[in-house]
C-alpha cells in the first residue's frame, strides 16, 4: 500500500496476499526449485520497499524458473495445442462478446482461433520507451488489441522506471536486478560517495521511483555517472547469488563483485493496463487480462517489487475460474472515473490544425515512420520527468502517426501497437495534474489526494 502511493486498490491487495500463499505452494509441489538455506526453508530476500525479508528466488533468475514449471505442467496436457510464433492482429467481436482471435501464424497467414473465452497475458509495453529492460516482444500488443476492439484500459500514464539497468555505451540495457540491494549494494556517484540518504530515509531501499529520480538527480548535480557496487561484499557469495547478473555483466567486460557498475533507469513495468475486476474479466464480455498486461489497481501508482510474478499466479488462476463460467462484463469500479470532456485538455487548437510538420519536429516523420523514433519521443517527452508542454507535443505528434498508413505484414501490426500504446499513456500522463508514483509531472511536482485519488480510465468513444 504504501509502494503504490496512495493508489492501490485494497479489494485487489487483499486477493493477492490472501490468496498467495496457495499458488505458491502449489508451485513448490509441482517441482519449483525455489533457493533454501542450510536448514532446507526458502532463502527469503529483501528488495526496496519492504519491510522484511519475505521474497523467495531462484538464484536471480526467479521468472525463469516459474516458467520452466508451468510449462512442463501444460505440455503434459493432452487437451492443449500450443501454436509458436503467432502474433494475435485482431480480436474477434461480435455482438459486443469476443469470440477468438485473428492471428498470423509463423509463415505469416491469417489464421482464426475461436473460443468461448479468450484471455490476455502478453506482458508489459516497455518498448515504447527507448532505455528499457523489456525484451523485444513487450511493445504492449495486449493492451492495443483490447482498447482497439472497445475495452477499457486504465492508469496508463503510471510507468515504472527501474533505477538500475545497465548504462554503458554500446552495451545492452539489462536489468541489474533490486535484489543486489537487498542483499547490501550501495549506490554511489562519480566520487564514489553513497548518495541515496540524502533524498529518501531508505537510502538505498526507498521505493523504485523514488531511487529512479534520485540517480538521475545526482547524476545531473554532479554531471557524471551513477555506479552500483558489490566490492564490500563477500565474492563467493556475491557469484553464487547472482550468476545470471555476473556472466552477463562478463560479457560487457565488467566483474560484477569487483568492479564499479554503472546503472542508470529504464522503462521497466506498466501498472496500467486492461481495466479487470477482481476476477481478470474485463469489459468485454468473453475476454480476460491476467498479468502485466490488465489492470486491476493492484500495484496503485508503483509496483511494490517482486509483485509481478505474484500477480501472475494468482490473478492467472482466478482467470482460469471465471472463464468456466457464463461469460460477463467486469463492472466499473467505483473509484474508477471514465476520461470524458473536460478530462481530455490535450484537444487544443494546434492539434486540430496540425500538419505533417508537426510529426517531423517531433521526430516522427510520416514517409519513415519508425518504431525508434516513437521509443525516443515517449523518452523524452513522457519518461522520468514530464511536463504539460512536452507531453501534448507528444500527443499531437502520436495522434498524427496514428493516421499514417502503416506497413502491411507483422512488423507494421507491432508498429501500430507501438503507437497506439505511447499515445494512450502520453495522454494520461498529461491529463494527471499531479506527481504520484511512477508518475512526475515537474510542473505538478505533489501528491494532490483531494483530486487526484482516482484511477482513470479510457475507452473508445470517449
């Protein structure tokens, strides 16, 4: 709760830690290799913002591990056909009900999957932004397919940017990981110096967007990088804990126990998404969300760490329960607000009367439209920092792309997804009047509750 700024939604909070425990344990009867200690319990870890050692892992490659698990569960069942290498380009909708999916399949024909209940779980949207620690498939097609086809999609504009990917020219930006302070690396600048107390009471553990700014704060102020560094720990313990972390940090010429790493923040996860209830349905009657994909007001306004893969888990299952059943629309909330009139202040003049021109100042050229360009935009104009004159540069310029014409065949399909996605969250971030979470607006710099204690939702035709 306290993670989530103010934001989260305590129905959804309660089904989580409530419930968690149950697929958790069914993980570990399945097989899961979870770390333990020298009595044989889970080695518990700490990551920002928590208050105690509660977070199990399998060395730093948890994820990994979950998946391994489940798919060794459904590869087992005859009743499932598994389809590689599929991009679903359409849902299928008739009479307001989703009925299936149009997908291309690997030889790039159209294909159709009918079905009395189709569910969502294609991941987050980080490659909207250029710096992110997504890999290449998480350009928000989940999120695109649903609002195109009428569901609602909300809290978009709350992004979290994890503090420290990889920065370093020319290498790739993977993540280095929360866990590494948890179990006691620091943070320092170009000096050397621990800087994080100066900005937050948890130091090195304050919550992620907060750790976020700070280091692009101390790195402007003293104009030089941020590093992380393990060198004050145990070696053996450090490679034995980290191994996925320290072979790739060996790849780009860096010794994770000894050397300073440089970090920086990137795009990391969308608390925002396919509005659900409780029950992963959402405004589509026959169509689920489950994951980083849906919405439920879980995470509020920032992930606690760790959550996501929790949240899979468990929302996952109660998918699995209510697509047995008759298929429904999840009501509306009551602290949800649908964005009409007023909310949408992005309409102005200039953007009725914009031209190509507007696209090519923003860096989107209609002749060329890439997906790079549209990563650099929301990075510039929507990512750690924002404000109102950036961000309705952005959406008049995203609005615009969205009216080219794009290239037939899956990469065009992804692009379009791209665009889609980056405009709805530039128009939610500059619709929010205020700083909350993953969410800083430096013209609206506080938390104000009295307006703004709303999730915010947005649907076609609004």
């Amino acid at each position: 709760m306290r993670a989530g700024d103010g934001l989260c939604d305590e129905a959804a909070v309660g089904v989580l830690v409530e419930e968690g425990p149950r697929y958790v344990g069914e993980l570990l009867e399945w097989g899961a290799r979870f770390d333990r200690d020298a009595n044989g319990q889970p080695a518990l870890g700490r990551e920002a913002a928590h208050s105690v050692r509660r977070v199990l892992h399998a060395g730093d490659a948890t994820g990994r591990e979950i998946g391994r698990v489940l798919w060794e569960r459904v590869r087992a069942l005859p009743t499932v056909r598994v389809v590689d290498h599929a991009l679903v380009t359409e849902l299928i909708v008739t009479g307001g009900r989703v009925e299936g999916v149009v997908f291309s399949d690997r030889e790039g024909y159209l294909q159709e999957a009918r079905a009395a209940a189709t569910l969502l779980a294609t991941g987050g949207a980080g490659q909207v932004f250029r710096e992110t620690t997504n890999p290449a498939v998480a350009t928000g097609d989940g999120i695109a397919l649903a609002y195109r086809a009428g569901a609602r999609v909300a809290d978009l504009e709350f992004v979290q940017f994890h503090p420290t990917a990889l920065n370093r020219p020319g290498a790739p930006r993977f993540l280095i990981s929360e866990a590494l302070r948890g179990e006691g690396a620091r943070l320092v600048n170009d000096r050397h110096e621990a800087f994080m107390a100066r900005y937050h009471p948890d130091a090195d553990l304050a919550p992620r967007d907060i750790v976020a700014r700070s280091i692009a704060r101390e790195s402007d102020g003293t104009r030089g990088p941020v590093y992380l560094t393990l060198a004050h720990l145990d070696e053996a313990y450090v490679r034995r804990r980290f191994p996925t972390i320290d072979e790739m940090c060996r790849g780009v010429g860096l010794d994770l126990a000894h050397d300073f790493i440089p970090v920086g923040p990137a795009a990391h996860y969308v608390m925002g998404g396919v509005d659900t209830d409780d029950w992963s349905r959402t405004s589509l009657p026959g169509l689920y969300a489950a994951g980083e994909v849906a919405c439920t007001g879980l995470h509020g306004a920032n992930r606690l760490a760790s959550n996501s893969l929790l949240e899979g888990l468990v929302f996952g299952a109660r998918a699995a329960v209510a697509m047995r059943e008759p298929p429904r629309a999840a009501a509306l909330k009551a602290d949800r607000i649908v964005a009409r009139g007023s909310w949408l202040t992005v309409r102005d003049d200039h953007h009725t009367r914009g031209s190509a021109s507007q696209l090519r100042g923003a860096g989107l050229h209609p002749s060329r439209l890439t997906a790079d360009a549209v990563r650099d935009l929301m990075w510039r104009s929507a990512g750690l920092f924002r404000t109102r004159d950036d961000l309705q540069s952005a959406v008049r310029a995203l609005d615009r792309a969205q009216a080219q014409a794009f290239e037939p065949g899956l990469e065009g399909w992804r692009l379009r997804n791209l665009v889609t996605v980056a405009g709805l969250i530039a128009r939610a971030a500059v619709r929010r009047e205020e700083s909350r979470g993953g969410h800083f607006r430096a013209d609206f710099p506080t938390r104000a509750d009295r307006s703004w204690r709303v999730h915010i939702v947005d649907e076609i035709g609004c």
